[in-house]
C-alpha cells in the first residue's frame, strides 16, 4: 500500500507553491483595496497605494539588475519607505538587510561590505554617519536618499531621491513566488558585543510561518490598528510588516518612540497593538502629565526580554493595556516562544500572576520543538523548575544559518539544536523560566547566582524603573552581586535600603553587595548592555 501513495501524487504548480510572506501584500490589496494601510502624519496610503508603491520600488530594482541573491540595504527609521523595502526588496529576490541606524560608521561599514551590498536606501537625517561608513566601503553602491516628511531632513549622499527612483519602476510588476522558499529574503546582523556582528539569514517560508505564528499566538483580530514602536531593523520588526499586512491592518508609522507621540497614537490613530522592550512600557507608565492622552480602546501590547514586574504589569492595566511576554533570539525570527497565557491564572493574586508572566513559556505554535538541556549530553533536565540547563530550539522559524561563517554554523546548529546560549529550568508543566545567559551567571563562593533572579525581586521595589546584576569581582568571594538600578522620577531609595528589601526575600547571599545608581546603558533596541557595566566593573577594581 506505500507505493500508491508514491505514486501519480506528485506536487505540481496546482498543488504547492513556495511560501513566502510577500503573497499577504497581494491578497489584502485584492480584498480591502480601500482600507487605510499605513499612516505616517500627513502622509495616509490605502493598501492599493501600497501595492502599488512597493511593486515600483520592486520594478526599479528589477530593471536596475537587482535580482535573486543581491543584498540591499536599507537604513531607515520605522517610516514608510522602511515598511516598503519588506515588500519591495524580497518580490525582486534580493535580500533584504534592514540596518540598525544606531550602530557606529565603523559597524556599518562592516555589515555593508560583509552583506556585499548592492543597494542602500537611507535616511537623509543620518548622512553624516552614513557618508564616514561608505568612506570605508570599496565595493560600488547604488544610494537612494529618502527625505521623510516628518523628520528633520538632511544632506543627500547618492544621486537619486526614493521617490525619483520609485518613478522608474512600474506599479504593476508582475511579481513570482521564489522557486525555492528555502531562499533568503533578509539578513539580520546580532549586536557583534564580543566581535564582528554575525549576519544571521532568514528564509521565505519562515518569515510566512512566523508571520502566522505573530496572528495565532497574539490572537490578532482582523484590521489591526499596529504602532510601530518596535524596530523595523530589529529581527525585521519580529515578522509583524507580514503579520499587520496579512490581517488587513494598519500600519501605524513612528519615527521617534516617545511617550508623547505614543499617547497621540493611541488617542488619534486608534491604535489596538504594539510591541517593544521593557522600556517602552516604563515609558507609557511613567508618562508626564502633558504628554498623556486619554484612549478608549483596549491595547495589547508584546514585549521581550526582561519579564515584566508586577508593579509594571498592575499599572499598565490601569491604563488599559495588556502585556504579553514573549522570548526569542535574532535566530528564530524574533519571538519564538511564549507565555501562553491560561484563563485559569486570571483569579490570582497580582503577585502570582506577575511570577507566571515572567515564565518565558512554551514554543510559537509554528516552531516544533523547545527543550532544556544539558549542553554537552543534550539530555534533558528534570521537569522540576530547578536544575538548571541550556534552552535548545528546533524548527521552521529557526535561521538558515549565519552568512559566511560555516563554523558558526555548525556550532549554533550542534547536535541537531539550535544552540541559544540562554540557561533556563523546565518547570512541571512544560513552560520555561529564562535563569541567565551563560555568561551571566554568578559564581560567588562556589555557588551559581541567577543575576534574573536578584533582578526580579529588585523590580518588585516600587522605586525601581530598570535593573542590572552582574558579576564584581571580589578578592574573597571571587564574584559577588552588583546592581545597577535606575530609579522611577522622583522616588527616593539608597542601596542599604535595597540589598536589605532583597535579603528579606532570598538567600542572603544571592543579595547583591553594592548598588550603583544612574541611567543604564542600553542598545537601540531597549536591551540593557551588561557588557559594558562589567567592563566598568573591571576598570574600577
């Protein structure tokens, strides 16, 4: 009986096509033609206009012999042109690399000529930075200026302006399917803190799933209403260009993330979904007076990193918004896993609630497989919320691999995993709670301290917006605890007061031994950089 199944049922043009998110573009533009697709302040553009608008840019490329394999890069804030090199770009078969603006001269540089770039649109208001990065740049780039409407304007580095270069191409390019979805369709560089930035490779088909894993896992109702607070730069905005377009929503431009524009958003855009670090919640909370807006809507708002607090969580429901926590690496596209939420938890206490949110979770519904294990044996550890092991991943929303680095690869992908670096427990009921990165981990006295779990119980102070513990060293215990707190505006609290609220609320030793206070530095996406307050730690001792 086998044989019949393998035979006369091969796959064929009616009966497969290769995945690929830009086909959201399409059908939404089919179906709500008229339905408002993206704002920008003045700007306002119906899904027939962006259709339109991101087959030029396709069409453009095109007849300047950009094709399957080409890299183009785009350097851009969360504006339109941003949101339509994700289409655009990909429908040619170029790939597309969407670049941290934020970064040094020396760092684009780096990416620009390890992505071999073939293409750059950026930002006029970045043209100092990007004229030093292609200064140190050897290989010929085709630049196109973007003057956004509602940003400051700048100095032009190439020889054409976007929306001249949008006038070559035709709005009805007759876009395909890759042949293949296992091909490119963007490059992602990680932050390089140890070392030249790894471009991580995303495909088709799992930017379509996890596109689909955003609409699933979220709940996503049909026309969103979505801010982009979150990078477009950042994991390709999480896949959220294809997932808002997939639902016939709206995409809800922001150059700048502050708390004011963000209230104006929520109150003048109806905006119903956004997605960002922690900070961007300390934002919202934190607000002043005479940048906060009244809203009637319910918001739901994704975030990643650091677990929300209690605190955090309690006020943000007061103002309407509900969190959800996601965890994920650049690898896996983004979020990958998720604290799926149960309706049975709804009762508890606030405090109890807040512990069960600060569990990273369990997989999107579109990657197959998470485990916590031994990173030698890759045996998994006992279900029992304690021993501790290496989070491991499998799945369609993992990376092809890094670009041009094999060894990279092959270590990542050891043992059939993907390798996150990120130590965490399995607790009973198959959700993952997140203890440390590897590095992070504090050996003081011949015992590991979780530096999530000091900072979990310093967020509980109601004086601390943002936390940090890392390792200091120290002559007799080799390490100890060292917190970096920034305060909420206007609380009041000295370190005494803190190590004490810490050693009423675990094991004396785990309390940190010194807190220093201030801003704490963080990457353009809101990831507060340990790395730099160990060096600073280092320098002083």
């Amino acid at each position: 009986m086998t044989a019949a199944y393998e035979s006369g049922l091969g796959s064929n043009a009616a009966n497969y096509v290769p995945l690929s998110p830009i086909s959201f573009l399409f059908r939404t533009a089919e179906v709500f033609p008229d339905r408002l697709a993206v704002a920008h302040g003045r700007r306002r553009y119906t899904w027939t206009q962006t259709k339109e608008r991101c087959c030029r840019l396709a069409s453009a490329l095109t007849k300047r012999g950009i094709g399957k394999g080409d890299t183009v890069a785009a350097f851009l804030p969360n504006i339109p042109e941003m949101f339509e090199a994700h289409q655009g770009v990909p429908m040619t078969g170029a790939v597309l690399n969407a670049i941290n603006y934020r970064l040094d001269a020396a760092s684009v540089a780096f990416i620009l000529k390890h992505g071999e770039a073939k293409v750059l649109i950026t930002d006029s208001e970045y043209a100092p930075l990007m004229r030093d990065a292609l200064a140190q740049v050897s290989q010929p780039i085709l630049v196109i200026d973007v003057e956004d409407s509602e940003g400051p304007g700048g100095e032009r580095l190439g020889s054409l302006d976007y929306e001249s270069f949008l006038s070559e191409g035709e709005s009805h390019f007759d876009w395909q399917p890759p042949v293949d979805e296992w091909d490119a369709i963007s490059l992602n560089y990680t932050s390089g803190t140890t070392g030249d930035p790894k471009g991580v490779v995303y495909h088709h088909r799992g930017a379509y799933l996890n596109a689909v894993g955003n609409a699933l896992t979220w709940s996503l109702p049909q026309f969103p209403v979505y801010l982009w607070t979150l990078p477009m730069f950042h994991c390709n905005g999480w896949c959220f260009p294809w997932t808002i377009t997939a639902k016939a929503g709206t995409h809800v431009c922001l150059r700048r993330v502050e708390a004011g524009l963000i209230y104006k958003a929520l109150a003048e855009e109806g905006v119903t979904h956004l997605c960002g670090a922690p900070i961007v919640m300390q934002m919202l909370v934190n607000v002043g007076p005479d940048e906060s807006r009244e809203f009637d809507q319910k918001v739901k708002f994704m975030t990643a990193a650091a677990p929300p607090p209690a605190s955090v969580l309690a006020r943000m429901a007061q103002i309407g918004v509900e969190v959800t926590h996601v965890y994920g690496l650049t690898e896996v596209y983004g979020p990958a896993v998720v604290c799926e939420w149960d309706p049975r938890w709804d009762d508890l206490p606030l405090d109890q609630q807040a512990a069960l949110k600060s569990r990273q979770g369990v997989t999107y519904p579109v990657q197959e497989a998470l485990m916590v294990a031994d990173p030698q044996t890759l045996e998994p550890v006992p279900r029992d919320g304690e021993t501790i092991g290496e989070v491991f991943l499998r799945g369609n929303i993992t990376m092809k691999g890094y670009l041009k680095n094999a060894e990279a690869t092959e270590e990542a992908f050891a043992g059939g995993w993907f390798h996150s670096g990120d130590l965490g427990v399995m607790h009973p009921d198959g959700y993952i709670e997140l203890k440390d990165r590897s590095k992070d981990i504090i050996i003081s006295g011949g015992e590991n301290i979780s530096s999530i779990e000091v900072e979990n119980v310093l967020y509980r102070h109601v004086a601390v917006a943002a936390v940090a513990v890392v390792a200091k060293p120290d002559e007799k215990w080799g390490e100890t605890p060292c917190a970096f707190v920034e305060l909420v505006p206007g609380a009041e609290v000295d370190a005494e007061e803190l190590i004490a609220f810490c050693r009423e609320r675990m094991a004396r030793f785990k309390a940190p031994r010194n807190v220093v206070f201030g801003p704490l530095p963080k990457t353009s996406t809101g990831k507060i950089q340990k790395f730099e307050l160990r060096l600073r730690l280092r320098s002083e001792s």
